[in-house]
C-alpha cells in the first residue's frame, strides 16, 4: 500500500510553523500535532485551563478512547501556548476571529501550507519516526548486549 501522501517532510513542517502570514492559533494546532499524541478533534477541544505549561502538559478531557488523559508537549510547544494564552484563564484554547478555530480550519491551512498535505500526515509521519527510533535503539541495546 502506498502511504507517500501521508509523508511530510522536517523542512515541510518547520516552513509552516515559521510563517507569519499563518494565525498563531493554526500554527500551534500543527506544533502539537507533530510533537504530541494528541489527535486533531482532541487539539481543537483544548480549553486554555487545560494547558499546564509548567509541567508540559496538555489534559484531553474527552479521548477517543474515552475518559481524560494527559500527554507530555516540548518546550517548544509550551512556549508557543504560553505565548498563544497570554493573560486569558479561559474559554477555548485556540481562538481565531474570538471564535473557537476548528479541525476543518486547521486541516485546510495545512493543505495550502504544504501542497496538499493532510493533518493526518503530521501524526502519522511523527508516529513513523517513532517507531524508527524505538527500532534503532532495540537494536543497538541488542548489539550492546551481544558484546558485553
């Protein structure tokens, strides 16, 4: 099965994180995506009581799986919430116009921003490289291990 669409490339995302024509609010929906297990409805939903930026966390109230979780987010991320926040104590996290910005809103700038990309290529890119990561370091432990 061919998934190249559902690649996005470093270069792809940094380019639309970094540009300025792009709302603030949009641009740290797509941070999120691609450093966090947090999946796009689950982003949209946040409300700002919801961001602990001290600890570097997000709490998903309403999962898919059901039930409320907390998911770690980078420096990166925390900072750019911070900035997103301000002095607000309330209401929804990712506002565009005042008005609570929505999965369809974010999906279609990232498409514009990336030729087509999908918000689902940021998770399931991230989730790849995962993945490779977590295989690469199985097998230097078991190199390691071998020589040890």
């Amino acid at each position: 099965m061919d998934t190249t669409y559902l690649h996005v490339s470093d270069l792809e995302v940094d380019t639309a994180l970094a540009d300025p024509a792009v709302p603030l609010a949009v641009r740290a929906v797509w941070q999120l995506l691609w450093e966090s297990e947090v999946r796009p409805e689950e982003v949209v939903a946040l409300d700002v009581p919801d961001a602990e930026l001290d600890e570097q966390l997000v709490v998903i109230r309403d999962s898919k799986e059901g039930g409320i979780f907390e998911t770690g987010i980078t420096a990166s991320a925390a900072g750019v919430l911070r900035e997103l926040i301000g002095t607000r104590t309330e209401g929804p996290l990712f506002t565009v116009d005042g008005r609570r910005l929505t999965r369809a809103e974010a999906a279609e700038a990232f498409r514009a921003a990336t030729d087509g990309r999908t918000l689902h290529a940021l998770r399931f890119t991230r989730q790849l490289k995962e993945r490779d990561r977590a295989r690469r370091n199985a097998t230097a432990r078991e190199a390691e291990e071998k020589s040890a």
